[in-house]
C-alpha cells in the first residue's frame, strides 16, 4: 500500500473506469462522451470522497511496486468503514482482493470494531462479501450497507472448535 498524491490522479481514475466498464458498454456514447462521462464521475467522486472522509486513509494498492488497484478507508472510534476497494481488472478473482479484506477483518477482530462497506446490488464482489461474513444490514438506494462483526465472527469461529 501507499498513500495516494496528485500525481496518481490518472491511474486512479484507470481503476475507477475499469468498474464502470460494463455499465459503459451498455449505453450508445461515442467513447469521447464515455471518457468525458467518466472522468467527470470520477472527478466528483474523488472530490466527495476526500470532502467527507477526511481523516481517511486513501491508498494505491500496489504489486511488485506497480498500482493495481485502490483502497480508501476510514478508521473510525467505533467502526471501520471500507469508503472503496477497487482492483483492476487483470487482478480481480486472482484471491488478492480476499487476502486485503481478511487483514481488515483481522484488524477489526482485533480492535472488537465492527466493519462496514456500501456494495452496489450488482457488484460481483458481494459473493466475496458475503463469504467473508458481512451480513447486508441497510438498504440505501442501489447500495446494500453490509457489516462484519468480530463478536458474530467469534461465536462462529469458537462453534466450529
């Protein structure tokens, strides 16, 4: 991991457009009009996310000293709350993503914090999600508010002993 700067703006936007690429081949847009829906969706995300978020960790996932991905999340009093977790495409289903999530869920085992993501109805990464524990808790528009709790993680584990 490493923290992100200015500089990585056009490989995080990369990344950002690489989870909208199905969506994007749906619609009847020339690929400017793609591009420039893109980079402004990107745009006001990243605006948001650093306004809202601001004593968040943003970071750049890295492999073999080359970003693959990114990861944003804020780690608050009372929960741990995944903003995103985003990899390219070449690297997704590769267990990466699944290694990452299980040492967040190990810092919140060990914290006794709970963990928290917004994951769109369609994203594949539920079934990752689901997997790993997260129940969905919240409905909130085309989001599912999904938790992963240490307590319901460690009755689960002590009844498999």
């Amino acid at each position: 991991m490493q923290p992100i700067t200015d500089s990585d703006r056009f490989v995080l936007r990369k990344i950002y457009a690489s989870t909208r690429a199905e969506e994007m081949a749906a619609v009847p847009w020339t690929e400017q009009e793609k591009e420039d829906f893109l980079q402004f969706q990107f745009d006001a995300q990243h605006k948001y996310y650093l306004e809202h978020f601001p004593r968040a960790a943003f970071d750049l996932i890295l492999l073999d000293d080359k970003p693959i991905g990114r990861l944003y999340i804020d780690r608050r009093q009372d929960e741990i709350r995944l903003i995103d977790i985003a990899l390219l495409p070449e690297h997704r289903g590769s267990g990466l993503g699944s290694a990452i999530m299980k040492e967040i869920l190990a810092e919140g085992e060990e914290a006794g914090l709970l963990v928290r993501i917004h994951v769109e109805h369609n994203n594949p990464a539920m079934r990752l999600y689901l997997r790993l524990g997260f129940e969905k808790i919240e409905e909130q528009g085309v989001y599912h508010l999904m938790e992963w709790s240490p307590h319901t993680h460690r009755k689960e584990t002590q009844s498999d002993v």
